[in-house]
C-alpha cells in the first residue's frame, strides 16, 4: 500500500503532468535556488511604483530657482542644509519648537525639497509630522501625492496611526488637494497594520476605504481587497485573511474570488503548513471553475515541496 507521502507526490504528479501551456514556464522558474514566487517582476500584488520623476539632493551649486514651488526637483542645497540641521538639534522639540525655528529661516519649502529631507529622517516621524504640517500653513505650498504619501507611511511605520489617521480624514473630499488620498494611501495603512499584528484595524480599514464613494464598486476596491489578505498573510495572519474571505462570500454568495485572491490565500495555507486547508481551498478554487494560473501551479509545487511532500 502506498505511504501518505507517496499518495501526496502522485496526486501532485497527475495535477501539474496535465496538459498545460505554462508547466513549461513552471518548470524553468520552480529548478531555481531561489523561490521563484519571490522574483522580482513577478509580484502577487502589484505595489504601488514609484514616482516617474523621484525628487532628489540637487546639485551641489544648482542654478537659482525663481520659484521653489514650480513641479522640477530642483531646490536650495542651503534650504536643504538647514532644515537637515535643525531636525537634527537635540535642543529643538517637535511642535512649537520646530515651527518657531522654521519660521526665522525664512525658507519657501516645495514638495520636492519636503521629499528630500523625508528620505534622509525618516525615522523621526514626530519631527518630519511637524515639518510637513508647517509646510501646508506657507502661502502657496502644494503637497504632493508622492510626498503625502511618505508623511502617512512615516507615521504608520511608527505606529503613529492616530497622527496619520487625522491627516487622511481632513484631506477625503477637499476640493483644494483632489488626489492626495488615494488607494496607494490606504494600502500603505493595510501594510502597516497587518505588519503590527493589528489585523483588526486592516479589516476596519480596508472597509472603511470601500464605502468611500470613489472606491464603490470598483477594481481599486478589489484590489484593495487582495492587498489585505496578501498583506495579512504574509504576517502569518492567514487564519484572519481566510475566515474574513469566508465571511465576505457569505454576504455576497454571487462573488467568484479572481484567481489572485485563491492564489495568495494557497500561498498562505502553505507557509503555514497547513496542507488540509490548502488542499480545500483548491477544491473549492476547482468548484467555482477558477481557472489556475502559472502562480497557482508554482504555489502548489513549492507548497507540497516546502512540506517535503514531493
């Protein structure tokens, strides 16, 4: 009679020996010395890219720039220099402080110089949270997306998430700055949360961003979505990101999860060990007729492989 192993390898055997288009790409990238689910350009979720234009330490004699506030990366090494120094002077407290200092410098801030100084401090939240709020009150100071997206990050890496909470509730609706809150926004508070262990608060958070009305309904509120259980999950909070998938299916019994969703669910079941769950997941994925993808046969062989199953 075959062991509990053998039985485990031969039903692998006959699921990936199918015939199929993409077990030739499988096979190229699962006979790596690295997880192929890992390689860079080939992502579960699709993170938010970086700027097309980052904002950068100008150069060291830049020519004069009429106006610190125009849309280039270009802004004073000495504005630079000074607000570094001042972030960095043990006499100076956030607040008032900060605030009193900035004042007497008489420095005209832009988003891109408050970028600059963000990615050199960014482990002095309180300082930077007090630098930016300073920024906002200079006549004709307009954030960024990219930038207010640092100042949010900067406090929820922190754990600063009432601070950040405040900035994002006083911008939802504003005619004035259309666009700083933004899915990538609350994705940054899913990843923060779910890295804290706070799942609860993702949850709260990604419900909170799908009753919104420029989320209703739409793919940026489905993507959200699969960010919460990739971000859960990948914190080892697969038992939370399966039991809400489960909760949200019973609301909405006519919703077939897209083949994402079941794949990072699948990843999680298997960095978990937990081979049962993984296995009903995918009978449930063949009873919607969820059609697998390379992702998900890579899932399966790695998952099997990882418990020594194959």
């Amino acid at each position: 009679m075959p062991s509990h192993k053998t039985r485990h390898f031969l039903s692998l055997a006959l699921l990936l020996f199918k015939p199929n288009p993409n077990l030739r790409a499988l096979s190229l990238r699962f006979f790596s010395n690295q997880s192929w689910l890992s390689v860079r350009g080939n992502p579960i979720i699709k993170w938010p890219s970086p700027p097309d234009v980052p904002c950068s330490l100008p150069h060291p004699n830049p020519a004069p720039n009429p106006n610190p506030n125009s849309s280039g990366a270009n802004f004073s090494q000495n504005d630079f220099s000074t607000i570094a120094n001042l972030l960095a002077d043990p006499s100076i407290s956030p607040g008032s402080s900060l605030q009193s200092a900035l004042d007497r410098t008489g420095i005209e801030p832009g988003p891109c110089l408050l970028q600059a100084v963000f990615d050199h401090f960014d482990s002095s939240p309180k300082l930077l949270h007090t630098l930016f709020l300073w920024a906002e009150k200079r006549p004709g100071f307009r954030s960024s997306a990219t930038l207010f997206g640092s100042m949010i990050n900067v406090l929820a890496k922190s754990r600063e998430f009432e601070s950040a909470w405040s900035l994002i509730l006083n911008r939802i609706g504003g005619d004035e700055e259309p666009g700083l809150v933004s899915v990538d926004t609350f994705v940054i508070m899913i990843r923060r949360y779910s890295r804290a262990g706070k799942s609860q608060s993702a949850i709260r958070t990604f419900e909170f961003a799908s009753n919104l009305d420029s989320f209703l309904n739409s793919e940026s509120e489905m993507s959200l979505f699969e960010v919460l259980l990739d971000s859960l999950c990948k914190e080892g909070l697969v038992r939370v990101a399966s039991e809400y998938f489960d909760m949200k299916r019973k609301l909405h019994p006519e919703w077939i999860p897209s083949v994402r969703v079941y794949n990072i669910l699948l990843n999680g079941w298997f960095r978990s060990r937990k081979l049962k769950r993984a296995e009903r997941l995918w009978v449930e994925m063949k009873r919607d007729n969820v059609k697998p993808s390379v992702v998900t046969y890579g899932t399966l062989v790695e998952g099997y492989c990882r418990m020594r199953l194959c």
